[in-house]
C-alpha cells in the first residue's frame, strides 16, 4: 500500500500557524495573512484555512473581527504554551490514536496547545527520520514548554535516531515524557518519565489463560521489527511457562510475515502449535486470515491472540481474545507527569506502568478434556 500520513490538511496549517504564534512571528494584536493568502502559501484550499483558524479562535489565541480580518489575542506573558507531540510512526498501532487525542484535548483544556509531528510512513526511511528532526528543531525554535514522545521502533542502536530526539531537547531544557516504551533496551533505564503499560504482567495473564485452558504448545509470533517492549512479553509470558512446569522452546518463538502463506503452513506444520500469541491484534488479523486460505480453523484447530484490542477486533469471522489498554489513562497521566516535571525539574525519572484488561472472545476454545479438570503437559 502507498505511503500515507494521518495527519489531516487542517491540521498541517494549524501546526505552522501554531508555530509561528509560539515563537513570536506574529505579535500580539497583529493582523494574520487573510485566508486566501494563508490558502495560497500552504497550497490548500480556502475551507481547510478557516478550519484551522476557528480552531486558533476555539483556542482563544486568535479572534476575529467582522469586516477587518483575523488578529492575535492578547495574553499575559506565559500565560499560554505550546506542548510537542511527536509520533513517528502514529498508525503503526492503533493506541496512539485516542492516546494523542486524550493528551490534546487535556492539554487545551488547561488553556494551552499542543502541536502534533506524527508520520504513518515506514519509520527507517529516510525522509520520516529527516521529518522527524525537522519537526523537533520547530518545537525546540518555538521554546515550547514539554515534550511527549513515542520512541521509533529501532533495530539496532546504529539506526536509533532516539537519542539525537532526545539529547536535542534536554540541550534546549525542554521536558520530555516518553509514551508506551523507553528509548533504552530493557534492563537499562533512561532519565526520562514514561508512562505505558505493564507488557510483562499483561502477557503473562495471556498465557496464564491459555495453559488453564489446557494448552500445551503456545507460541509467539512476532512482526521482523517490533518494539522493545515485545522482549518483555515474552519474559513474561516464558515466566508462566516456567511456573507451570510447562517447556516453551526457543524455537515457539518466530519471526515471519503473516500475509505469507508458504511460510506460515510451513511454521504449523513444524512446530505443531495449539495456541499462537500475536505480537498485536493486526498481526493477528493478518494471520487469521492466512490462516482461512490454507484451512487451519480457529479456534478448532489453533486458538489466537492479541494485544492491543482494536476498534474491529470483535468484527473479525472469530472475535479475537487480546489485552485492551487503558489510552484514555495513559494520555491522562503522560499530562499528569509533564505538569509535575514542569514544575519540579529536579524530580526523580518516574515510570507508570497501566493494567491492560483481558478481552476472552472465541477465538480461544478449552481443550481440558471432558472428563478432568487437570491435564498433564505435553510430552
């Protein structure tokens, strides 16, 4: 599929204008390009201008007079700021979403704004890296007052532009809180704040259902580049393995692309698994699929999870089991925490991590036999 960005044309010219209000462009009292102007220099048409500038005036930093054009509000000094917030790879999951849209709408009610630098392009293309740095440069030039950051998923440290976000922000004294992962590799810990979710807890409780539903050979399946978080999944869901006396081979845990049908029969065929632990729900949508094309049922066959409880995962043929985090909350503390820094500097890095809660659907089946209430492990 063609690359695409979700961020909408309003919203592009409601980022520009919010940065050239926060650093200084056009002073207070100052009359604004006229929409036609503005549509003219952002390429776009005349409706999606006054779009954005209703937004600058439903912000209260611009009002309007009849007759005589648009011009800045007047506000005490500081009295307003201007937060960043800068998702990469924004669409690769469908947490960041209503995660960004909660951390907006709180940030605004609190009488500031906040402008988004997201990208649904793949994240190791060139041109997303240089957009992303582009974009941090603006909110460092505008002196905005925080930052919220997901972190790009990264393959290896050479490839990690992480660090040159983060190193580039601390230089300027901007607060940077980073949403769902670190930007160090587990164990090791950054100095930043970081609020996301228990991801060892939470596949543990996965795994934990599937052996109490009397399976034996669970597998994870992942995408070829994913999120460090995934490594705790895995310890987590390998520590209830372990606690129940239940072997989990190395081998259980793959890599492969799940449109692919060759490689996935020949991964059912080889390992033999009953159950298979997605690395998200549209991991697991795409292998529920391939998996109807080669006649594998589920969950008569092989039950499926996921993570993440997207907003189609009771549509799929089966309705998938999987963990739904709490993003309104995780928005609603990333907010939290960057008030708390704002204030107090000097506080100590603090990490929140959520609770996801378990969604049981049919895409699980319990193979205890009937007549006992403990089964034995595979041999």
């Amino acid at each position: 599929m063609p690359e695409k960005t979700r961020e909408p044309k309003h919203q592009q010219v409601l980022n520009s204008l919010l940065q050239d209000l926060g650093s200084g462009r056009f002073k207070e009292g100052e009359k604004l390009p006229t929409e036609m102007e503005l549509a003219q220099c952002f390429a776009v048409s005349r409706p999606t201008v006054t779009k954005a500038v209703q937004e600058l005036v439903q912000l209260g930093l611009v009002f309007r007079k009849a007759g005589a054009g648009t011009f800045v509000e007047k506000t005490k000094s500081n009295q307003r700021r201007i937060f960043g917030l800068i998702v990469p790879e924004l669409g690769d999951s469908e947490i960041f979403d209503p995660v960004c849209n909660q951390i907006t709408n709180l940030i605004q009610k609190q009488g500031h704004f906040v402008q988004w630098a997201g990208t649904n392009s793949k994240p190791f293309h060139r041109e997303t890296i240089e957009h992303v740095f582009a974009a941090c440069k603006q909110l460092i030039d505008a002196e905005v007052a925080g930052v919220f950051f997901a972190p790009f998923v990264t393959p290896g440290e050479a490839l990690n532009p992480n660090q040159k976000i983060v190193n580039g922000f601390r230089k300027a004294g901007i607060p940077v809180v980073l949403l769902d992962r670190d930007i160090e590799m587990f164990p090791h810990r950054s100095d930043f704040d970081l609020v996301g979710v228990d991801h060892l807890r939470a596949q543990a409780r996965i795994a934990r259902l599937l052996i109490d539903t009397g399976h034996r050979r669970i597998a994870f399946w992942l995408w070829d580049n994913v999120a460090n978080t995934i490594q705790l999944r895995i310890a987590g869901a390998q520590h209830v393995f372990l606690e129940s006396g239940i072997p989990f081979e190395q081998k259980l845990i793959q890599t492969c692309d799940p449109n692919n049908m060759q490689q996935v029969s020949t991964l059912i065929q080889k390992l033999n698994p009953d159950a298979i632990m997605c690395a998200n729900d549209i991991f697991a949508a795409k292998l529920m699929k391939t998996l109807d094309m080669i006649s594998v049922k589920v969950p008569e066959d092989l039950s499926v999870t996921g993570y993440d409880d997207v907003q189609y995962a009771t549509l799929f043929r089966v309705p998938l089991s999987t963990l739904s985090q709490p993003c309104d909350k995780i928005g609603e503390i990333a907010v939290r925490l960057m008030n708390d820094r704002i204030k107090k500097p000097d506080l100590p890095a603090r990490e929140v991590t959520l609770t996801p809660s378990l969604k049981i659907r049919e895409s699980i089946t319990n193979r205890r036999p009937a007549d006992s209430s403990q089964s034995a492990p595979s041999k």
